[in-house]
C-alpha cells in the first residue's frame, strides 16, 4: 500500500529540485532520508520534510506497522513547475529586465518493496534467416 506525500509552492526553480529528487528517487527511506538531512544543497530541507510527512502517511495508513520493519522504497517523486511571480530589475539606459521567480510542487510516493518475479528468456519462434546471399 503506498502514501503519498505533496509540497505545493515551494519557491525554488524546479530545475534545481529535480536535481535532489533524481538523486533519491528508488533508494530505500532510509538511505534517502540519511543522504537528504546531509546533503549541502538548500532544497534538500524541505524536501527532507516531505519525504517524512509520506512516511508518517504511510503508517497512518497501515495501522500497528512501523516503517523501519517494512522496507520502504521512493517509488517516485516528480516535481512540476509551479507558479511564476514576473519582478523588474532595473537595466541600463532607461530600461527594465523581467525576472522570473520561480516555484515548484513536489510528489512522493513511498511504497513497500515488492520482490519481481524472475524474467523468462525470450525465445525466437520464427524462421532462422539464411547467411547465404540470394542470386537472381
């Protein structure tokens, strides 16, 4: 059963967030929570949070289970852009450059890790094509 956990509105370019989210995306919570909490990057604090609001939803969700004995996984984590506020610094000659603050709203999903079954081989059933060259 997965939780999921979102962060609406952060004011931090989306590009720089998919930097963090990329990086966490597939480890376990624990791993992920470990390498967010040390991590030098600014977003990395509230992206920290977010990862614990969906853990703290997963148990919610599942009742006399702890999250430490069930293996969580980031199963995915997106980031969108959000909302952009238009500001206008001042340019040479009279004139007025935009800038462009940037927001993002951020997704993650937790969900137990699930063995995959083993992959059967692919087997060729059609005709084998001949090496030889075909003469006309």
């Amino acid at each position: 059963m997965e939780a999921v956990a979102k962060l609406r509105n952060h004011p931090t370019s989306p590009r720089k967030m998919r930097l963090l989210a990329d990086e966490i995306r597939g480890l376990q919570v624990e791993k992920a929570l470990a390498l967010l909490e040390h991590h030098p990057q600014h977003s990395s604090t509230p992206l920290h949070k977010l990862l614990w609001s969906a853990v703290k939803n997963w148990e919610a969700k599942n009742e006399g289970k702890s999250a430490a004995d069930a293996s969580l996984v980031v199963k995915t984590v997106f980031v969108d852009g959000g909302r952009t506020l238009k500001r206008m610094r001042p340019a040479p000659q009279g004139r007025g450059y935009r800038v462009r603050k940037r927001s993002n709203h951020v997704t993650i999903i937790v969900d137990t890790k699930v063995a995959e079954p083993a992959k059967a081989k692919k087997v060729y059933k059609g005709k084998p094509k001949s090496t030889e060259a075909k003469t006309n």
